[in-house]
C-alpha cells in the first residue's frame, strides 16, 4: 500500500512539474498559427497575432498576446476591423482540440474598432460574410478549415477602448472613447450581454444590451437585441428583432427622451439652429428601421409642448433630418415658434422692430398630416381643424382644409419662406359664421364688436419684423357681420339726443347727452355690418361700409394706418324715431372714427360740418327741429360790423358761428359783462358762447382751443 501511495504522490509531482516548468519548456510560437488560423476560420477574416505570445497553465490555461490584428473589409478604408494592444486569453485547451473554443476569461486592453457602412448599404462588421482572405497562411489548411461549432465567454472585458463608426450613406462620423464594458456569452446560442460605459461624441454614455442569440446574427438569421442605453441626457430603451441578411433592419417596441434636444441632435451629427423650440424629444411605440431610418407606428410622441399620436417617419440620412407621418393631438401649440406679441399696458401693442426668428424652419424637413382640437398662434385660438403641413429647404407650407374658428368653419393657407434673405409670407383665410367678439378680443385688443360674421383675406407681405412685415402687407378682403353690435357707442341714441331739443338746444344738455351715447354700456344694434378692404403698403382702404340696424342706417368710407397704428373712419348714419324707418323724423349725422389702435375715438365730424357749410348743413340735418331763430338771430349779423373790415374765420369761428344759428347768439348785455369780467357781478361767469364753444369739443371732436392759434397763423 506505501509503495502505491508514493508512486501516486510522485505522478502528482511531475505533473505538478510539467504545469509550472511546461510554459517556458514548450514553444509557444507552436501555438500562433493554429490560433491565426482557428480565429481566421471563425470570423471570416485575416487575424494575425504579435511576435510577443506567451503560455501559462496555472492557474489556467492562457494565452497573452499583444497586437491581435482583425483584417478590415475589402473595399473599406483602414487596414483593420479591430486592433488590440494586449490580449489576455484564458482558453479550455481540449475544447479547442474538439472544434470549440471555450474561454474563461478574455481580457482587451486599448481595443481599437472601426466599423463603416459604405454609399451602398454594405458594412464592414459582418463577420459571417464569405471564406478567410486568399492569402491565409498555409497553416490554416492543415488545420482543416474547420470551423467552430461554438463560442464560450466567460470573464470577458474590453479596457481602455476606441471606436470609430464611419456613416457612408450620410457621410458621417461617430466616435467613442474610454471604452469599458463587462461581456458575457456562455454561448453562441444564449445571450450575448454587454453592459459597460463610454465617452460617445464627448457625452458620458451607458449601456446594457442583451443579443438573445449571436449565432443566428452571423448565420444571417434574425435575432432579439434588448438595448438600455443613457447618452447624456438622453435615454432610450428597446426590445427589438435584428436582421442582417441583406441589410441591417430592427423592429419591436422602442421609446426614446431627449429632454435637451439640440445637445442630442449634435451627438448624432445634426447642428439644430439656435431659434424658438426645438427644445426637447420624446416618442414610443413600433419602430421598424435600418441603419439611416424608421418607421414608429402606434406612436405617442412629444415635442416640446405638443403631444401627438399617430405614426412618425424620421430619416437622417442627409445634411438635416426629415420628419413627416400622419399625426392627431388635443392641442398643437404654434407660439414657441412665433415672433412673441409685444406687451403694452396701454392696449394694443406697437410693432416690434425686432428681428424675427425663423431658423427653426431651416432646422429640418418635414411632412404631416395634422388633425388638432386646437391650434395657439401667439394670441390668436383655433378650433378643431386639419392641416396639412409641409416644410422644404426653409419654406412652410400649411393647407388648412378644415378650420374651426371662434364658434365658425372655413379653411385657409400660410406659406412662410425663409429658405432665401429676407423672410416672404402669403396666405389666404376663409371663415363662416364666426363669433366677432372674441375674435376682436384677441386680435384687435378689444371686444366691442359683436356678432356672427363671414371674413375673407388674402395677403402677401416681407420683413423680418413685425414692423417690418405691417409696412410691406398687401392684399384684400372683407367681412359681412350679421346681427350684432358695436359697444362703447350708440349712434342712434345720439342723433335721437339731437332730435329731441325741439324747443331750442341747450349746448351743455346735448354735450351731456352726446357723451352719455358713448358710455361703455352702451350699443349701436345691426341686423347687418360689411365692408370690403384694400391693403396697399400697410394702409387699408375702405371704400364701402354699410351698416344696417333698427332706428339706423348707416354708409361710410376711409382708411387705416397699420404701421401707424391710426384710423380715420367717416361715417353717415341717418337715425330715425321709427324701428324701421317708415312714418318717423330722420336726423343725419356725420361721424369719425378716429385715434389709435390703443386709443380709439369717435365723435360728430365736425370738420365735414365745416368744410360743406355748418350752418346750413346742422340746419338741414336738424330737419328743421330745434330752430326757434329761424330769423335772423340777434348775433347772426351785427349792424354795427357792417362796415368792419372782413376777417378769414377760424374752423372754430364758423363752427360757433353755425352753433350759434341753431342755440342763438349770446345777448350784447351778456358779451359785453363777461367780455373783460368786469360787468355784472363782477366775476367771470361763462356766457352762452362760451357754453357753446365748450360744448364744440364734447360733441365735434378735437377742434379746442389750443387749435386756434394755429389755424389763426394760417389765416394771417
């Protein structure tokens, strides 16, 4: 029995020997061809190993190289797929002798990888493709040209690594840098895992990716790749089958979220322009895609402050993405990309001079069909609609088939064109049946025009201001508003206050009663209010007005300034005592629509009272009521002025003259105690001209005193 037991412990010493003496004993070089040769096999390709290839047994089996060289596609640029500085290869040596390669460890230190896709969709990574290279050394076939029934990894690591991705379809660049990542492959036909980090296009970067079979990818067979994957700030995460057959293509359920999206469109190689939006991205759904494009179907998607669903199509193929698909969403919100409003506590705001910016639309390419509950254009809210919107080399295109505005339908067109120097728009609008008062709130500032109504515009204009854009609009239109009312005014109840002084006007009691016609409770009722409109250079022209109502009727003209913001307005309303003006007195009164956008005003022209002779002409319009100096009136003509010598009169002089012939002149007892404040009561009290003349501005307008002077140098 000892001398059994001596011989066992003596065999466990030599081999004990053989495994620490062996490696420096056997010639590793023995080992390099049948390894170039084995590798060669497996992957398709030339490998070739360094001079500086080293053994060991304990305490595994290992192999050491240094500058294991993978040979490059023919037809691609570079003389390597993949060179690494130092392997460490721990290998199952009997599995090896069996047709199998089984390693337990696998170590890359500075791996180098460089894959390409060329102009025609060939890549450059597929090892599976064709035999090893004609010039395999001759090694290789005393081995067999056997290849490998199986693969096993165990402890495998790549550090310190660099790769390069060079996109022939869209002539592109990817790199990443301070490669490691842990892989696992117990074999080819179980998951490949790859998890690790890296510095992708200089953003820190994670993955966790899971191939479910490696051995179906190389026989060209479909397989399942479940990616995990933060750049940045980006993530995207998806499980998908890959095809490489022909080409490479993925299909499954993916989502993706670039909370910052120009920092993530550089990373894959498109600069975004620094404009409105385009701020942040994210969707998920059903991709099926290649290398340079996809298709997401069932998507939900999220654009900066649009959420949509539908289907999406994105191709980066070019020099800028393409987008386009068929899309519906509660809300589409269009301000981020607009020139914002300028705010003005005054009402409506002047135009700004800024310069507008539209290099969102230079920004990509796209094309949807587009179907919205409501659509925000800076202060403008659209209804349930459908466009369909198309943007090309700069130019916007958005055919609005179906539009719901403001309770009305109707359809329209914007084109938008940036591709060239200075921005050019055009456009057309169509509406039916629209609620005018919200509409006037949100874009004319004000909400006194009421009622439901049909508008038409068409335009053309360029500028790259808002100042701009108003100073170039050109075009034409017109709106026919049915049933409704003018608030802030009522112009019957102001031609009736007229009326209604048959025994003689009291100046102070008509102002009264003129002013309280324009009180903010006020209304001027219409059965019907249409105009037609010309724009030439930012001026409106106004040749028809015409405004239909109980106790009125009224026609008009005139124009406004849109880069001035001004209007000038001259309306003729005639009011009558009857609703439908049949068997009832009728008065006409002259009116101006005049100030600003922010300011509006409106009163009695009295300036067209002037020009046609105001006397006769308030005689005329009284119709006759009101004139108890139907004689010649005390003041009317003095005879002591007979032979005076005649002076030119002031607008304001023949107005006080012509309200003098309707109210009376003041008594000669009354101008001449109050003439120097010395007569009378000796104080100032105000005489019935002065009454009168106050009374001017209240119910004609801005014609004051101040005017005077002026007008006076002019008669000089």
């Amino acid at each position: 029995m000892s001398r059994i037991l001596f011989f066992l412990v003596a065999v466990v010493a030599v081999i004990l020997a053989v495994l620490v003496f062996a490696p420096g004993i056997v010639p590793t070089a023995a080992f390099k061809p049948r390894i170039e040769a084995a590798a060669s096999n497996a992957t398709g390709r030339e490998v070739t190993i360094g001079d500086e290839l080293s053994f060991k047994l304990l305490p595994r089996a290992a192999f050491h190289v240094e500058e294991l060289i993978i040979a490059n596609a023919d037809g691609f640029e570079g003389d390597y797929l993949v060179k690494v500085a130092e392997a460490d290869i721990g290998v199952n040596l009997f599995k090896l002798l069996s047709s199998s390669v089984e390693v337990d460890r696998f170590v890359l230190t500075q791996p180098e990888i460089n894959l390409a896709s060329a102009a025609n969709g060939a890549v450059n990574w597929n090892l599976a493709e064709g035999d090893a290279p004609a010039d395999t050394p001759a090694t290789e076939e005393a081995a067999g040209n056997r290849s490998f029934r199986d693969v096993r990894l165990g402890d495998v690591r790549i550090i310190g690594g660099k790769a390069q991705f060079r996109d022939g379809v869209a002539n592109k660049t990817y790199t990443a840098s301070d490669i490691n990542l842990g892989i696992l492959l117990k074999s080819l036909n179980e998951p490949l895992e790859v998890e690790g980090d890296m510095v992708f296009q200089g953003e820190p970067t994670k993955v966790d990716i899971v191939l479910t079979n490696l051995a179906n990818i190389m026989a060209n067979e479909p397989s399942n790749l479940k990616l995990d994957m933060t750049i940045g700030k980006t993530t995207a995460g998806a499980d998908l089958t890959v095809e490489t057959k022909d080409a490479l293509r993925y299909y499954g359920p993916i989502d993706f979220n670039a909370p910052d999206l120009p920092a993530f469109a550089a990373l894959v190689g498109t600069a975004l322009a620094d404009a409105p939006g385009f701020d942040r991205l994210a969707f998920s759904g059903d991709v099926d895609g290649g290398g340079d494009a996809l298709r997401l179907s069932g998507a939900n998607i999220s654009f900066d402050d649009i959420n949509a669903d539908g289907a999406l199509n994105l191709n980066w193929a070019g020099a800028k993405p393409k987008a386009g698909g068929v899309l519906s969403t509660e809300k589409l919100d269009l301000r981020p990309y607009m020139p914002p409003s300028t705010q003005s506590s005054a009402g409506f705001p002047e135009w700004s001079t800024a310069t507008m910016d539209f290099t969102s639309l230079r920004n990509i390419d796209a094309e949807f069909d587009i179907s919205t509950d409501a659509i925000f254009l800076n202060d403008l809210e659209i209804g349930e609609s459908r466009l369909k919107l198309r943007v090309e080399n700069g130019r916007m295109t958005a055919d609005i088939p179906e539009l719901a505005m403001y309770g009305g339908q109707g359809s329209g067109r914007l084109v938008v064109n940036v591709g060239g120097g200075t921005p050019s728009f055009s456009g057309n609008l169509d509406m039916n049946a629209v609620n005018a008062q919200p509409l006037s709130l949100d874009l004319l500032k004000h909400d006194n025009l009421l009622g439901l109504g049909s508008f038409k515009f068409d335009f053309t204009a360029t500028g790259a201001s808002q100042a701009a854009i108003m100073d170039s609009l050109n075009g034409d239109g017109g709106f026919d508003i049915a049933n409704g009312a003018l608030k802030g005014v009522n112009i019957a109840k102001m031609a009736r206050a007229v009326m209604a002084f048959q025994d003689g006007i009291n100046p102070i009691a008509l102002s009264q009663a003129v002013t309280q016609a324009r009180g903010a409770n006020e209304t001027t009722d219409f059965s019907e209010f249409l105009s037609n409109f010309k724009i030439t250079d930012g001026l409106v022209n106004a040749p028809t007005i015409s405004l239909n109502g109980p106790y009125l009727t009224m026609s008009g003209n005139g124009a406004i300034n849109l880069p001035q913001q001004t209007i000038d307005l001259r309306l003729s309303p005639r009011a009558t005592t009857t609703a439908d003006g049949v068997d009832g007195r009728t008065i006409a009164i002259p009116l101006r629509i005049g100030g600003t956008f922010a300011n509006p005003t409106i009163g009695i022209d009295a300036e067209s009272l002037i020009r046609s002779g105001a006397e006769q002409q308030i005689r005329g319009l009284l119709g006759g009521l009101g004139n108890r100096n139907e004689e010649p009136a005390e003041g009317d003509a003095p005879a002591e002025d007979a032979d005076a010598e005649p002076t030119e009169e002031t607008p304001e002089d023949t107005a006080l003259r012509a309200i003098q012939g309707i109210f009376g002149a003041p008594k000669k007892d009354e101008q001449e105690g109050g003439g120097d404040g010395g007569g009378g009561d000796g104080g100032s009290a105000s005489t019935e001209e002065d009454l009168a003349s106050d009374a001017i501005g209240a119910i004609f307008g801005q014609i004051g005193k101040s005017e005077k002077p002026q007008e006076t140098e002019k008669s000089e």
